[in-house]
C-alpha cells in the first residue's frame, strides 16, 4: 500500500485527497498512513507553505493560505520507487 501511495502522490502529483479517493480510503486514513510512512522513514514533511507563489490556482484554491502540507520522498523513499518502474 505505501508503494501506491508514493506512486499516486509523488509520480502521479496526485493531491492527499485526490490519492484517497482513488485508493478508496478516508483522508484521516491516508494522513494515518502518511506518518507511518515518515515514521519508517519513506518520507519527510517539507517546510509549510503559506502562499502558493507562481500556482495558476492560487487565486481560487479553496486552502489559500491555510499552511498547507507538503511532502517529499527521502532517499529510503526514492530508491522503494526506483523499484517500481
């Protein structure tokens, strides 16, 4: 399962709600999964956005300026989806 999360939210560029539903599970289940997979070490919060300079969206993004999440694969994460292709 962790495999398809990084997939769908790091390949595809999938959003946290956009990789739920195609995964047919809850946001809190995907955000669950998501600290285990920091926990182990597969991913690393990146620093929280405020403003999301140079996004065509950000004009209309329903999270403007709410400190939205980002992740990024670490290296452990990385080689796990070198794997994959």
């Amino acid at each position: 399962m962790f495999e398809e999360i990084m997939k769908k939210m790091f390949i595809e560029r999938r959003t946290m709600q956009e990789t739920a539903k195609q995964l047919g599970m809850g946001n809190q289940l995907l955000e669950a999964r998501l600290h285990t997979m920091m926990e182990l070490g597969y991913i690393e919060k990146a620093e929280e956005v405020t403003v999301c300079k140079g996004c065509a969206l950000s004009s209309t993004c329903k999270d403007r300026g709410q400190g939205i999440h980002q992740y990024r694969l670490t290296e452990k994460g990385k080689r796990v989806m070198e794997r994959e292709d």
